[in-house]
C-alpha cells in the first residue's frame, strides 16, 4: 500500500546518485537502503529530490534539481514531453537510449534464461524522430475545458495529454492530435468519439474513427471535408473490427514495400503492422540472412500476420509455411502472395497457444524456424521444436523477459546454442525493448 505524502508540509529535498534505470524510465536510487524511483533522473547523476509516496520496500520522488548531470541527457524536443505519455526517454540521447536496450536484453537472457550470446549483433537504428506510422490516439470532450482533446494519455494518468503536435508521428501526421480535436468538436456526436486508429501506408494514411452513435448527415460532409483536405481515408467504426467501414468505396489500398525482396504487403485500417517502417524493413533483411535459408529449405512462420516475413522468406527457400491466430490476417496474408505472385508457400490460421489441436502441418518437419510471438512470448509451442528438427531459429522478441524464458527451453531442454542477439530500436525515446536471438541446433 503506497502512503502519499502531505501537500500541506511538503518532505524536505533530498540528495541522491542515480544507479540505474527502470523499465518505464525512471531514475534508480537508493537512500538508506531503500530504492527509490525518480522520475526525469537518469543513470550516473546527482540529484536533488522530494518524496512523493512511501511504499513497504521503495518510495517515489519527484526530481527538484540536478547537481550532477549525465553526460547524455539531452533537451527533449517535445514540447508535451513529461506530461504526455507516448514518450518517457526525450531526455536521454538516442545512442545511451540503444546502449540500455541492448543492456536490458542480455541482462534478462542472463539473469532469467541464464544465457550468454557468443555474438551480439549490430544494433539496428535509424531516425529518431517522424518514425512512428501506427498510433491509437484517445479523444475525450472535456466539459471544463469547453472543448475537445486528442492525444496519448497523460504520464500515470487517466486523462487525455494536451497536445498539438507529436514529434514521433511520421511527419503528415505530426499535426494530427490537433486538427482531431478541432474536426470532432465541429461534429453533434463530439462526445460519442472515444479514439482514433492511425495506419499509414507507403503512399496512404487512414483513420479509423471509434463512434458510439451514428453520425448525422452533417457530421458525415464535415468527416469527408476533413479527408479530403487531409488527404487522409477515414473509417468508423461502430464495434468489432468487422464494424468499420469506409467514408467512401474508392480508397486505394494500404500497402508498404520490402524493396529489397522486391515485395509489396496490404494491409487493412486495424490490422498488426509494425510501426516503424524503416527499422521493420532492417529487421527482415537482418532476420532472413540470419536464417540463412537456401533453395533447399522448408521455412515455418510463426505468428505470421499478413506475410511480413513470410513472403521475403519465399523469395529464398524453396516452401515457407506461415501460422497465424487471427483469421483475417490469414487471409489477408494470401492474397498478399497471390498480388506478388509467390506460390511456394502456404498460410494457416491456427492458435499457437493451444499446440495440442494444432493441423497437420504441425507434424512436418522444417529446416528453419522463424518465431514472432506478441509480448507473452512462444512458450506453448517450444515442446514442438524437436520435431520439427529446424537447423537453425531466428526469434523476434518484443518482450526481453519472455525472450530470455524461452530461450532458456531451446538451450537447456533442447539443445540448441544461441549463437547472436542485437536489439532493434524499434521504438525510439520509449523504454520498449524489441530484439532478435539467434539459435543453432546442437543435434
């Protein structure tokens, strides 16, 4: 239970060295044996702080001051930074952001899959800023504020952050937050729009507005209006995902390249992308030549989505089989091989997480495995690997921690060497860790 301390007579300041940084970009300090979390402090400075809440084994501050400053902090470029909580590292540069990453990840294959690569691979990075093509904003009519907010939420708060431009969002989009608020507050149905899906494409942008009443005839002009001078597609969506539909029939489709494999993917407004183009784009060029996959090979996709890998796979191995739980992604997955005109590959929607009713297919064997599990990690289907004999497997991790779990299964239960792992800043100026770990067969 935390104690908040009185505003009445607030604790005097405090001095402290900051040790460490935790996973959502709070200082790391420790005052008479107890830690305590800072927010805006960073590894190796001296600060001044104030408590803000007790708890039984650490306690939290607020940063009062700086007496000695890291040699990396930087001045964050947005002007909402702090207070909104899309973004918790504008403080720390880019280079010492990727250096805790990279720490963060062989920290956890260490202490928690208790092993070490033989080889730490080039941390793939690219622009720090305009990266971001995918983003829920939250919207909310606020009745003190007599008009309405769009934007990520507030830092450990429920609220919507007051923010005009997002320094993240790819650079059309950067202006959004703002020009959202002023298009729903023109609209009757301004207190009924909970949030807006963003998705762009390589050459199209589009929105996908969530409406909890049907717009009127006037709100519709206004909603095309908007599209139009914003060259934007916009979408409602009234429920489930099968709910939204198009403002208007003719919107071309949204689709990115992977040049280097000479492959084009559609997706739809909702469906699982990655967010930064730039660096996914790297990490299947990275994954592919560490699969090392010849005109001989079988190849398995796990946690395909909509061929993201699967389809570059299939330019160099002789059959790739790609797995996914959401249906609809499946499909979307297929036609995406037929657009290309790959034909040596086949795509399944099955649900990795209950292997024991898993197809057919579950019982081939694969001469390398390609694993892209969402943050719970690919636990269920590790009792599968022996069987499928895979030579060589590439994991793409978004969680460091469920990494490093299996990883330990591969090493110690199925005897397989993690040769390499590197981290992708997938998502700068954010404490989100995404990472690929290579594995070879010892059998």
């Amino acid at each position: 239970m935390a104690r908040r301390l009185s505003a009445d007579r607030p604790p005097a300041l405090q001095e402290a060295d900051v040790v460490g940084l935790t996973t959502d970009g709070r200082g790391v300090a420790r005052i008479d044996g107890k830690t305590v979390f800072i927010a805006g402090a960073l590894p190796g400075e001296t600060v001044r702080i104030r408590l803000l809440k007790r708890r039984r084994h650490l306690d939290e501050a607020e940063l009062a001051g700086i007496t000695l400053r890291s040699a990396e902090r930087v001045e964050p470029r947005c002007a909402h930074f702090g207070t909104c909580g899309g973004c918790s590292l504008q403080h720390l540069s880019p280079a010492a952001q990727l250096a805790i990453k990279q720490a963060q990840l062989l920290d956890n294959l260490e202490r928690i899959g208790r092993v070490t690569p033989a080889r730490i691979l080039e941390p793939l990075a690219g622009p720090p800023w305009a990266y971001r093509r995918r983003a829920r904003l939250g919207v909310r009519f606020v009745r003190k504020k007599g008009r309405v907010l769009a934007g990520f939420r507030e830092r450990e708060k429920p609220y919507i952050a007051d923010i005009h431009r997002c320094e993240v969002l790819i650079e059309p989009l950067a202006s959004l937050p703002e020009e959202l608020a002023a298009l729903v507050e023109t609209l009757s149905l301004r207190e009924q729009i909970p949030q807006v899906e963003v998705a762009a494409g390589d050459d199209a942008v589009a929105l996908t507005i969530r409406v909890l009443a049907e717009p009127t005839a006037d709100d519709l002009d206004r909603l095309e209006a908007f599209a139009i001078r914003r060259k934007v597609q916009v979408h409602l969506q009234s429920g489930g995902i099968d709910t939204i539909r198009p403002l208007r029939a003719d919107y071309p489709p949204l689709r990115y390249e992977l040049g280097f494999a000479d492959v084009a993917i559609e997706f739809g407004p909702a469906d699982f992308i990655q967010i930064n183009a730039g660096i996914n784009a790297a990490t299947v060029q990275a994954a592919a030549e560490q699969l090392q996959a010849g005109a001989g090979d079988t190849v398995l996709d796990l946690f395909c989505g909509v061929g993201n890998f699967t389809l570059p796979l299939a330019r160099c191995a002789r059959y790739v089989v790609g797995i996914e739980g959401d249906a609809a992604l499946t499909l979307a997955a297929r036609a995406n091989a037929l657009r290309n005109h790959i034909e040596n590959l086949e795509f399944h929607a099955e649900n990795l997480f209950e292997p024991g009713r898993l197809g057919p297919w579950s019982q081939d064997r694969y001469d390398r495995l390609l694993l892209d599990p969402p943050r719970a990690g690919a636990r269920e289907v590790m009792a599968l690997i022996p069987q499928w004999r895979p030579r060589r497997v590439v994991y793409i991790s978004c969680h460091p921690g469920t990494l490093a779990r299996d990883a330990a299964i591969l090493v110690e239960q199925h005897r397989f060497r993690l040769i390499a792992a590197g981290v992708m800043d997938m998502f700068p100026h954010t404490t989100h860790v995404e990472s690929m770990a290579v594995f070879e067969s010892d059998a």
